[in-house]
C-alpha cells in the first residue's frame, strides 16, 4: 500500500477505511487533513491509501473494471439522492411529491426549524419519516422526541415502525422514575405531550437533565399557544424551557391551524422555532418577511402524483333534511322552555353558580341536538341522584356524554352525579320540570333523524361502506341498533375513547354492552368485514378510513364547524379514489337548524371572498376556522333561542360580524403568500426514482462479492456475502428481498436504512476504479463529486454527485439520479477492457468536460457556496 507519507501531496485522492474516498488538503506530521464526502477529517496518514485519481488514469491509460467504477458510483449517487430528498427511505406507501419536497426543502438547512401547516390527510407522519430517515442514516441525527396527542402516541410509534423501521418506544410515566434513566436510555421517543407538559415527581428536571434532542417533532402544534391576557399553556412552557436549555437542535411543528384567530400567540409559536426572529414584541413587517424559511403549507387543491395528476376530487355535499315527529316536537319544545328558564334562573345567582348553571344547560341543548335519547339519560340519571337513588357505576355516567371533555360536558358530569344535598340547581323545584320531561321524552318511541339516516343509506349508499359520525355515545348506541336491526348484527363496528359501547339494542331485543378496540375496528371496516363504522370525534382521531368508504354521514352537527372538516379528512386523505360524498342532517324548524343554515351561508360567504382575494383558489376553510375561538360558536347556538325568528338574520350578523371579516382574510393572505409550498412547477425537480432503482447496483455488490442472486420480480434471493456478516441484525440468505414499496407488510423492503444495503453502500465507496469502458453507453460520462467548501454546520446537504454527457461544445448536465438511471442500463464488466482505446480523445474530451462542468452547475440551485469540483469517475462507451 502506498501512504500519504510516501510522497504524496495536497490534492491527492486517497483512501480510509471508515470515511472512504477523499481528497488530501494538508499533511501535519504523522497525520492527514483530508477532505471527505460528508466533511473534512484529521486522520493519521498511516491509515490512508492513494488511489489513482481520473486525470492520473487517463495518462497513464489505466482502466478499471466497469463494475468497480459503476458500483462506487452508483452508491455515492443513492447517497446523494437520498440525502436530498429521502426517496430511497423503506416507505411502504409510495411517495409523493409534496412530500418528497418537503423532505428536500428541510434537508436543504441545519438546523431545521420549521412549521408544516399542511391540510389534513396530507401525510404528516410520511413527511417527518422522510425527514427522519437521511439524518438517522448519516448519524446527523440519533436522538428524537415525537410530542404529540395522548390518543396519538401509538399511532405515531405504529407508523414509525410500519412505514419507515423506526423504532421508537412510548413515554409512561410509571417508567420514568430516579431510578430508570428513562431519557438517557431511549434514544427514539414518542410522548403524551398532555402527560408529560405537568411536572410530576421531578419529571421535566429528569427531562432536561437527561441529553439533548438532534430532533424534536411536535404534532398538533397549534396545542402550544401563548395568550397576552391569559399566558403560555403548560406544553408551551415546557417545549420554551427546552429550547433556553439547549436541549433542542432542530425542531419541526405540525398543525393545519397554525393562528389561532391572534398574532400574539402566532408569533409565539413561530417564536419557539426561532427566538431571535419570531416574537410578539417584534415589528410584524420584518418577521413576515422571514416567514417562508420557516413556514410549509400545502393544500390539496394542488397535491399531484409523479404524473402531475391530481389527488384529491372536491368533497360532494348531500345536505338532508327531517322533521320531527308531534311527540319529539313536544319534547323539544319542553326542553326550549326548560333551557330558557334555567337561563333566567342562572341570572340570579352569583356568577360562578349561574356560570355552572349555563354550562350545563348549554350541554343540555347539545345533546338534545343529537337525539331525545342521549338528553333523556341524561335527565334520568340526575332524577335518581335527586331520589338519593343508590349511585350507579361509572359506566352508566361516562355513557351519556361526548368524550371529548369540553367544560361543558364536565360541568353536565358534575350536575349529574351531585346527591340531593347538593347546592347546584338548574331553577327552582328542578325535579318537578325535569319529570315532565321525562314524561314527554317516553312518549317518543322512535326517532325520525336516525330513521332519515336508514333511508339515505339505502337510497344513496346502496351496498356501499359508510362512515356516521356523532358527537354522544348514547346517539352511537341509538344508530348502531338501527343499523343492527336494519342491516344485521355482524355489519355494524363501533369507534370512541372508551372502546366500549353502552346500551346497544340487539335485533332479537336483548340490551348489551359492545367492546372493542378502535384499532381493531377500524381494521375489520377497511377490510370489508363490516360495512358500517359509528364513531365519535375522540373515536375516529388520527385513524385512516379512506381505503374501501368514501361515505360519510354526519347524524348531528356539532357546534363547531372545525369538527365536520376534521371528520371529512377521516375519509378524504390520500388513498382515496373518488370524490367523498358527505350527507349532513338537520331539523330546519329547530333553532339550531336554522343558526346552522346560516352558518354555512356565511361561511361560504368567507370562502368566496377569499377566493377572489387569493392568487390561486383553494379550500382555507381549516384555516379560517382555527382563527375563530369556539366560544363564538356555542354563543351562537345557546343564545339563539333566546332570540325572536324576526329579529334572528339581524342578530347573527351582528354576532358573526368578525368571522372572516377583512383582518381575517389579511391573516391568511399573509400566512399564504409567506409560505412556502409545493406546485406543479416543482415537480420537474423530483427525483422520479424508487425503491426498484436500487435493485441494480444492489446487484453489481452481490456480483462483486461472488453472489448471482436468484431475481422474481423486484425481488432478490441471495446468500449473504461472508464478509457482512458482522451483526446481528443480518440474516445468512434472504429469500424475496423486495425492491417494491406495494409489497406485502410481511416482505422484507430494501431501502436506505436497510442493514444489507449500508453494507453494500459501505463496500461501494472503498472501491478504487475511476475510469473505465462501458459497453451500451451512448456517449461519454464524467461524474463530478461537488461539495461546500464551507465546513461549518449551516448547511445540511453539502455534497452531490452529477455528471457530464456529450460532446465539446454540446455537452449536458446530468442530475444525480439521472446518472443512476443510466449506469443501471449499462453492461458491466468483471475485467478491465482489453480492447483499443483512444488514449488521445479520451484526454481532449475529459479536459473540454471539466472546462464544462462549472457554468452547468449554475443552473442548479445548490444551496451552498464556494463549491469544490472533484472528479469522480470517467466513463468511456465502447465504440467497437
């Protein structure tokens, strides 16, 4: 072996064993400073071996085996791509574009600090997995915290595992005691923010005592909020404590309503990204300025295949109308005159009294909007507790409302299980109205919304899927026995926070409990065993539906218009194949019928002004409605009844007048037009390679290693080289590795990350060939290693691989996938050429390639200055 001691100089290319190839910048006594592919390194020169460099090949006419050289430069040009972009990560879904850009847009910088403000059903999980994968590959990152929702966090572990084998382990606070060194020991987290933002038995001192994160991620980060009057949220606090301790890198939020209806708390949370250009105290002018560094959004209106096709069909709107029946028309107008005289009584009280007393009754009228069933337990249940009746279980409690917890669904539980002795009362000699009530909820022994429901069902969605959504689980139980009753025991799954379902009428009569998980059940409607899925809002969080139903039905309307998108985007995200029907009923006589139809006349109203205000149009309802708080909301509807029919249509424009006015729609302007995101323009740029790429280089290593692998397909079967065998995490043989994202989950996937595949990339880079002959190569190639000559840690992606193809004068600039995809067509050699080469046209063509090179790399948006041009590789096509 020739060392860099014996003579070489700076300049010279050589070779370490760990590094791989590099270039000699400077030699220090027994050491060499030499510059890397992934940056410049002090090693003892002992350790390195020359290699011979193309212009030292071309001079001397020394030819390597095309299988040497296209190897080495078929890995350097996976890792380059991969680097940018992530899309040789093991995905099992196909990628898209936006996604793949988003992964090239944070891949560009380092550290990353960026929002994604993506719509739903965009692909949040897919897009951190691609932005995970190059770092953990290149070991710039290795340890990560995902913060996300409590009913999240396994759907967030599961994916991680399933679409990209990060293993990632689950935050209990059981485990994390003085004791379990919880934080130092998992290197991959996923946590509760709501569980771990309250500091418990010493848990954010073990947090930030514990080492720093290269990455945070946080889902659903609008949770994170900062209010001038009110102050910053737990969760907010502690990701801020985080950032002035110095123990975040890089950090990525996801939310689709990043402002929340203030600039305050916008600028806060940008604040969390970057303290010294985000701030509420800031001038507003400049910080909009620097937004698109830090700011993502795309929306589906514009997401597309790698064919530019579009994704995402406009969501089709069934509004349906019921009337009520004489029997639930006198319950509802019972209730009316209830509610409005507990309102009065509230009045007389001090004002946390008559505060509880309002949320309460305001609980009320939204279960009344659901059906007679879930507001006539609830009635039931406070008589026996007026009767000093024996409590009941929890059960029964928990069964009545939502599982969401809003303080009016708290305030409901507490007026519920309060004894006779309590203080609170809804009015004066409660039990006597309550009774008439009762009276006139037994006369109601069928209820014409779910029998509206039966009707479209088979009207609209004959023999399809369908998806209904409610806000009570007593409303879940009402629809799933009709569903039982009308289509079969066996065609109905359920979905909510508790999974388990109470008060479910049988078709033989019988009055059971279901249980299940929601994971399951979502799992047997996907797959067809079910054709009917219930679920409420905490039910259906974060669970993918699009994969046989397309149908959705609202069977009530939630206060807050944000609830109906979040349940659309169940069903309208990224797999769906057609256009998603949604039925939406409501009673036009009632109250909130009449608030609701002209809620959406207004909010149509918005989108129309919006659309003429914007460049392009788009859906920003998401957005629109993140803005407004949902105190609007249940002021329209609970004060509503208070209100004359004549006067309603003044009343509610005066009430709404701020949703969507003229700041509003600024405010999205301004988040819009500073955002960066994904269009058609784009796509030319993404790589339009994958997992099958691979698959040829993968099999030049096996042939350099002695292996003929038996190939089916995009699959690979193989003894594994002896020489790899050096871990544990290789098998001896593999049968069926598989190069094809639409294989089975049970298939082993090849990809970046891959164990077989580092080790197949580790070998390609310690090989020595640079100029060789190449037979069906239409012209010659000269590959170029371009890097930054800044060394300091700004900048993420400092190194890419292209090429050079042509002639003097018409030469062309080949991307770095575009020269994989022309090395995996060549025929490769075991053995240097031994036929005639034109020793002197090789020399002229190599110097015109080189003169050629830099004013073609100008056209490419490199994001790093004071290049370093090296070559590579000289690739001569045999012209026999």
């Amino acid at each position: 072996m020739t060392t860099v001691g014996e003579g070489r100089n700076p300049g010279a290319l050589v070779l370490h064993g760990k590094h791989g190839q590099g270039t000699v910048l400077l030699i220090e006594g027994d050491t060499t400073v030499v510059r890397f592919g992934h940056g410049i390194e002090q090693v003892l020169s002992a350790d390195l071996e020359s290699v011979v460099s193309v212009a030292e090949a071309v001079s001397s006419g020394q030819l390597a085996p095309s299988i040497d050289v296209a190897a080495r430069v078929q890995g350097d040009v996976i890792a380059s791509v991969n680097d940018a972009w992530g899309v040789f990560t093991r995905s099992r879904i196909s990628l898209l574009p936006h996604q793949l850009w988003v992964c090239h847009r944070a891949l560009r910088g380092w550290p990353i600090r960026l929002l994604i403000a993506d719509d739903v059903g965009m692909g949040k999980t897919i897009e951190a997995g691609l932005l995970l994968w190059p770092l953990l590959a290149n070991r710039k990152v290795q340890r990560v915290l995902v913060l996300c929702p409590a009913k999240l966090v396994g759907q967030w572990q599961i994916r991680l595992k399933r679409m990209f084998d990060i293993r990632a382990a689950t935050y209990h606070s059981d485990l994390d005691t003085e004791r379990t060194d919880f934080w130092g020991i998992h290197q991959i987290v996923v946590a509760s923010l709501p569980t771990l933002r309250a500091d418990r038995n010493g848990r954010h001192d073990r947090l930030l005592d514990a080492p720093g994160w290269d990455m945070v991620v946080i889902d659903e980060a609008h949770h994170l909020y900062a209010d001038e009057e009110t102050g910053k949220t737990l969760g907010f606090e502690l990701v801020e404590r985080l950032n002035k301790a110095g123990k975040i890198v890089s950090c990525v939020l996801f939310t689709g309503t990043p402002h929340r209806g203030k600039n305050y708390g916008f600028w806060a949370l940008m604040s969390l990204l970057n303290s010294e250009v985000f701030s509420p105290r800031m001038n507003e002018g400049a910080m909009l300025n620097a937004l698109p560094r830090y700011l993502i959004r795309n929306a589906k209106q514009k997401a597309t295949d790698m064919k530019g096709q579009l994704l995402f069909k406009p969501v089709v709107q069934h509004p349906e109308t019921f009337s009520y029946s004489p029997a639930e028309e006198s319950f509802y107008r019972l209730l009316s005159e209830f509610i409005l005289a507990g309102k009065a009584y509230a009045t007389s009280l001090s004002r946390t009294e008559g505060g509880q007393v309002m949320l309460v009754l305001i609980a009320l009228q939204k279960l009344a909007s659901s059906s007679v069933s879930a507001v006539a337990a609830a009635l039931r249940t406070r008589v026996r507790r007026l009767g000093a009746e024996a409590a009941k279980s929890r059960t029964e409690l928990d069964a009545l409302g939502t599982d969401e917890g809003s303080d009016a669904d708290q305030a409901l539980q507490r007026w519920l299980r309060e004894e006779k002795r309590a203080q609170l009362r809804l009015m004066e000699d409660e039990g006597r109205y309550l009774a008439d009530l009762l009276a006139a909820a037994s006369q109601v022994t069928s209820e014409t919304r779910v029998s509206r429901i039966m009707e479209v069902i088979k009207t609209r969605f004959p023999g399809e899927p369908v998806l209904l959504f409610t806000e009570y689980k007593r409303t879940q139980a009402l629809v799933v026995s009709a569903l039982m009753a009308e289509f079969g025991q066996g065609s109905v799954g359920f979905m909510n926070g508790d999974d388990r379902l109470e008060e479910v009428r049988l078709p033989d009569g019988r009055v059971t409990q279901m249980a299940g998980r929601r994971e399951d059940m979502c799992d047997s409607f996907n797959a067809g065993r079910i054709r009917f899925l219930v679920s409420t809002e905490a039910g259906g969080e974060g669970i993918d539906l699009q994969e046989r139903c397309s149908a959705l039905i609202h069977v009530d309307l939630p206060w807050n218009p944000m609830r109906l998108h979040q349940r659309t985007g169940r069903l309208n995200r990224y797999g769906q194949q057609r256009a998603v029907q949604v039925v939406s009923l409501r009673n036009p006589d009632t109250v909130e019928g009449m608030i609701w139809l002209k809620l959406e006349q207004k909010l149509n109203s918005i989108m129309r002004a919006l659309g003429s205000a914007m460049d392009e149009p788009e859906d920003l309802m998401q957005l629109v409605l993140g803005m407004t708080s949902e105190s609007l909301f249940d002021e329209l509807f609970a004060e509503a009844g208070s209100v004359a029919k004549e006067k309603l249509a003044t009343w509610f424009d005066t009430k709404t007048g701020t949703l969507g006015g003229e700041s509003a729609i600024k405010t999205v302007r301004d988040l819009i037009g500073h955002a960066e995101s994904f269009d058609l323009s784009d796509l030319k740029d993404v790589p339009p390679v994958d997992l099958p790429d691979l698959m040829p280089y993968f099999q030049n290593v096996l042939a350099l290693n002695r292996r003929r692998p038996k190939v089916e397909g995009h699959a690979l079967s193989f003894k594994t080289p002896e020489d790899w065998l050096t871990t544990h995490a290789l098998r001896k043989s593999y049968e069926n590795l598989v190069f094809d994202r639409g294989a089975p989950n049970s298939a082993d996937l090849m990809g970046v990350g891959h164990p077989l595949l580092e080790k197949a990339l580790h070998q390609s880079a310690r090989l020595q060939g640079t100029v060789c002959v190449v037979d069906g190569m239409p012209a010659p190639l000269m590959v170029f290693d371009v890097s930054s000559r800044v060394t300091d840690v700004s900048q993420s992606t400092r190194r890419v691989i292209v090429g050079v193809t042509g002639v003097a004068g018409e030469f062309t600039l080949l991307r770095d996938w575009e020269v994989l995809r022309l090395l995996n067509r060549c025929a490769l050699r075991s053995e240097p050429f031994a036929g005639p080469v034109d020793a002197d046209a090789v020399t002229r063509w190599r110097a015109a390639a080189t003169q050629a090179v830099d004013p073609l790399l100008d056209s490419l948006d490199l994001q790093f200055g004071s290049r370093v041009v090296k070559e590579s590789a000289l690739i001569w096509p045999d012209r026999r």
